[in-house]
C-alpha cells in the first residue's frame, strides 16, 4: 500500500505564498489519480485540487486562480502551489491517492494564514 508524507505548511501572511508537497512511497503514483484536501476546525474535510494520471486538473472554486496541482512521477510526488493565501485558507491539508483497490491518505500539514 502506498504510504503519503505531506510537507510544507507552515504560518503565512495573507497574500503570501507556499508549496506543499507529497511524497509517496511503496508504489508508484504514475497510474492513479491524486487530491489534495483540506479540514478546517469545525469544518468537513472538501477536495481542493485533484491531479488524474493523465495530469487533467479540478480545483475548488474559491481557490482557482490562485493554487495550482501538479505532479512528478519521476519523483512520486505531488505538489500543490498556494498563493494570494487568505485566512479561510487555513486548514489542515492532506494527500491522498485513489487507487483501483483503496484510497490512501498521508498524516497531513498545518497551514495558518494570519498576519
């Protein structure tokens, strides 16, 4: 089963920047589809930004324009470009992978967005 590290989050002002990323390991990600999610305190976990093997792309609303998904598979990793952050941007944001046979999701990584 693959196993999913995030990376990258951290305290941000608004309107700065960061770059998650996601390293898989124990399998290959070139033939499946990839997400990056989000749980606010209170809040639902939603999708915000979904990669498919063929590097098609789906992005929440509120963030498009601003965040951008991309994939390495040479690397087996998935990144997730975040900028003009907001404070309704502050989550915790996991990785997961959509596999034939399961999904899996990494532990996930803070991001606060605060001045």
């Amino acid at each position: 089963q693959v196993q999913l590290a995030e990376s990258g989050g951290g305290l941000v002002q608004p309107g700065g920047s960061l770059r998650l990323s996601c390293a898989a390991s124990g399998s290959s990600i070139s033939n499946n589809d990839m997400g990056w999610y989000r749980q606010a305190p209170g809040k639902q976990r939603e999708l915000v930004a979904r990669i498919t093997r063929t590097s098609n792309t789906v992005y929440l609303y509120s963030v498009r324009g601003r965040f951008t998904i991309s994939r390495d598979n040479a690397k087996n990793t998935v990144y997730l470009q975040m900028n003009s952050l907001k404070p309704e941007d502050t989550a915790v944001y996991y990785c997961k992978i959509t596999t034939t046979l399961y999904d899996s999701w990494g532990q996930g990584t803070q991001v606060t967005v605060s001045s």
